[in-house]
C-alpha cells in the first residue's frame, strides 16, 4: 500500500525544541543532554514514522525521556509538530539514520530500552542488507543498553519477525525473548502500523529481550559505511 505523504505541522509551530538534525550532533552524543530532565531513563524508538508511539508514550510517562530516530524528514518534522503540540519537554526525534546514530554516537549503556516497531521489511533480496534488525545493528544496540535494558521487537512480518528473533539470539547478548501483549482498551494500539495491521484483521508478532549481565564477547566494534549508491542508508559492515 503506497504511503501517504506526511502531514506538515503548522508553519507557526516552534520545533526547536523537539527536532534535531543527525548532522548536527557531536560524536559521542550523551542523549541526556538533548533533554531538560538530564537523569530520567532514555528510551529511544528507531523507525518513528508517524510518531503515535513517541507521541503518546512521553505524555503517558513524564517520568522518562522518549528519544525517536526517523529517516523520512517528513515524518521526523510530523513527529516534532505532535510533540510541540502536547508540550512534550521528554520527547525529542532526531531527522537520520538509525544505524548512524546506534552504531557510531551513542555511548556504552545510555539507553533503558530500544524499541523497534515494523521496521521496513525491505522486500527485494538486493534491499535486503537495509533491513535495520541485521547483527551490527543488534550488537550495538546490547551495547547502548545496560543489564536487564529491554529491547522490543514487533513487525507484522513473520519472516522478518523469525529472522530478527534469531540474529539476536545470535549475539548471545540478550536472554530469551518475551512474547509481549497488545494494549488495553484505552490504548488499544502503539504505532499507526499496528493499528493499521490489525485493523486489517493480520497478526502481529511481539518480543521483548533483555539484555544479558555478560560482557561482549570481544572488544570489536564494527564499523557502520555508506554505500554512495544507497537512498542515504547505512549499511553494515563487519571489521572481522
Ligand atoms: C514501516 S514504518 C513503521 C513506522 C512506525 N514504527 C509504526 O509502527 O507505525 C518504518 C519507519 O522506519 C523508518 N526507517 C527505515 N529505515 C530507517 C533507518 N535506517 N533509520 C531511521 N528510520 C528508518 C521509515 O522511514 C519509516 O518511517
């Protein structure tokens, strides 16, 4: 189904304190730093789209500090106009790439828990490699959580849910995965995707890891490159 493109937030809206640009960040970025309440736990949401999730969680708990990532432009300045309108000083979304910002800004253990709600699936074998959810990527996001840090995984795509499942197991980072449980009546729904998936009458597939008290394995962080004939993503590259 075609995307619609993203709803403009009103010209008149301040986004200043709600939209940040990857470009614009330093490296290493403390993401405490991006919000007035510097002590309450991080969560950070990659793939925010249209930024239900990000939106309703920093009013639903003021206690923690909610941290979105999107690529689209568009849906990052969506997501930062909902924000501005629900007052949200604990909500932030940053406009880039996930992968940039896992793989080569954020520090060790900075984060409570990293969602990742359907992520694109990245149908075509040659687009394959764009998949988000891929070993580089969940290493580092072991990395950025601290023990018992969770990490959610849930996507309509059941192969992509199967694959996903494994390559985290793989690291030996996380313990077994959860199965978790959709929302109550009030909030019957945590994306626009989930909505729109089970308004479809389709199953969702719902984990959650915890990250192990083990250490890594091995010191090697690999490197995140950019291949020039990419859409502007990340691909991942081991430096094994
Ligand atoms: C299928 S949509 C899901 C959006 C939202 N999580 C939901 O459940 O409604 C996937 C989103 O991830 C974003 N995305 C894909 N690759 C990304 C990347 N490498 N970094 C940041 N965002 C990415 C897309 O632009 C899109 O908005």
């Amino acid at each position: 189904m075609p995307r619609r493109p993203p709803k403009k937030p009103p010209a008149t809206l301040d986004l200043s304190g709600h939209l940040l640009r990857l470009a614009d960040l330093p490296t290493p970025l403390d993401p405490a730093s991006l919000f007035s309440s510097a002590a309450a736990p991080i969560e950070l949401e990659v793939g925010s789209g249209k930024g239900m999730f990000l939106t309703a969680a920093t009013v639903a708990d003021a206690s923690r500090n909610f941290l979105g990532i999107e690529v689209s432009g568009g849906y990052a300045r969506m997501t930062a106009g909902k924000l501005a309108q629900a007052g949200a000083s604990n909500g932030a979304i940053i406009h880039g790439d996930a992968m940039q910002l896992v793989c080569s800004l954020l520090p060790d253990r900075c984060v409570a828990g990293v969602h990742v709600y359907f992520p694109d699936p990245w149908w075509k074998a040659r687009h394959r490699k764009r998949r988000i959810l891929n070993p580089v990527f969940l290493r580092h996001a072991a990395r950025i959580l601290p023990e018992a840090g969770r990490l959610h995984i849930w996507t309509d795509v059941e192969e992509y849910f199967e694959e996903a499942v494994a390559a985290t197991a793989a690291t030996g980072l996380f313990g077994t995965p959860e199965e978790e449980a959709p929302g109550g009546p009030e909030t019957p729904y945590r994306t626009h995707f989930e909505r729109r998936t089970r308004l479809a009458g389709a199953p969702v597939w719902r984990a959650v890891f915890r990250r192990n008290p083990t250490p890594a394995p091995d010191g090697r962080v690999p490197r995140v490159v950019r291949d020039p004939a990419d859409s502007g993503q990340s691909t991942a590259e081991s430096e094994d």
